[in-house]
C-alpha cells in the first residue's frame, strides 16, 4: 500500500517553522534566554581571573620578596610569594604604607568588582592588614583609590579571602595592587599563594 504523501505547501511550511526556531533571538530558539520576545539583554557573568602574584614587588627596603620552589616553609611548604620584614608594624621605615604591590591586566569587556587573596601565615600576629586597588589617571601624575579593604586577614590559614565589593571600570585606567603588611615579629612569613580579580561582565 502507498503511503499518502505530505503536500508540498504543508511541507514548505515546515520547513520555515523550522528554521525561524533555530535562528539565534528567535522565540524559543537559541540565544532566547527563555524570554520569549527575543530582546532582553543577557545576565552578568561573575568570574575569577588569577593573575601573577610572584611578580609583586617590595615598597619599601625593610619588606623582602622572595620565592622557593621547594618549600615557602610555612604550613605545608606549598610555594608561593614569600613576604617577609625587617622592621615591626604596618608602617614603612621612611614613611608610608608597608605594602607589596604590582600592576593588573584586566581584558576589555569586564568590570573588577573585587580581589581575591589566598595566603598562609607563619603566625596569625604577622598579617595582610590591607587590600588596596588604585586606579591611575591620565595624565599619569596620580592614582585614585577605588577599592580599601582593612579587614585584617588573620586567619593563620591556608585560606582564599574575598575584599569587599566594588565596581571598577579598568578602562579608566591601569588598576595598581597593593597589599598592606604588618608584622609584629621579624621571623615571621606571609605565604601569598595565589591572587585574583573578582570580575562581571558588562551587561
């Protein structure tokens, strides 16, 4: 027995039924985002990108930076930025915060909304004291503080900590990183074992 055959006007239609379901932004379709008319803008993404924390420098001469692939020598041994000093407090010998601190790179399209810090401590009375994000302004001759986090990190730890949140537009402008220190004993280490931006896309 013959099978009885499907019109073409009822197969043509079909087919472009089909296809307008299949278009990105069509009502159902891919890229719908459920919403049904095709035009509502998608929802932020929230994501981490770790940068390199072994490249923070020193802000003074009384903090030292180093690095040991075989044992940072504190908790574990896990290696990581080493932070040590020579001199007692928060305060730098000459003047100033006693800070490591390093440039960011953040990739168009993404606004910082915070930083995301894990780190050990030798002992919990040495510590990362502040979280700073300074934004440099064009002409380059200033930085403005756009994030001062002074929660005192001194969970002995390992441990990852986030700041307070922010909103920061790094196409303003290059964003500087700077980490407070205090130390209140000079055999003590600050193990900084990794380093993030906390970022959202822009809607």
């Amino acid at each position: 027995m013959r099978e009885p055959r499907i019109p073409a006007v009822l197969c043509l239609a079909l087919a472009v039924s089909v296809a307008l379901g299949c278009q990105p932004g069509a009502p159902g379709g891919p890229g719908d985002g459920g919403g049904g008319d095709g035009g509502g803008a998608p929802e932020p993404v929230d994501t981490v990108m770790w940068i390199n924390h072994l490249d923070m420098l020193a802000g003074d001469a009384s903090v030292r930076v180093s690095f040991n692939a075989i044992s940072s020598g504190v908790g574990g041994g896990l290696s990581g930025l080493i932070i040590e000093s020579s001199a007692l407090g928060d305060t730098a010998p000459g003047g100033g915060n006693k800070v490591v601190e390093k440039g960011t790179l953040v990739p168009p399209g993404w606004l910082v909304t915070g930083v995301r810090t894990c780190y050990e401590l030798s002992d919990a009375r040495s510590f990362i004291t502040q979280v700073r994000l300074a934004q440099v302004q064009d002409p380059p001759a200033s930085a403005v503080v756009q994030l001062d986090d002074g929660t005192d990190l001194v969970d002995a730890g390992p441990v990852c900590v986030d700041s307070t949140p922010t909103s920061i537009d790094p196409e303003a402008g290059e964003l500087l990183l700077s980490l407070r220190v205090s130390f209140a004993d000079v055999s003590d280490r600050i193990v900084v074992r990794a380093l993030g931006l906390n970022l959202r896309s822009r809607s």
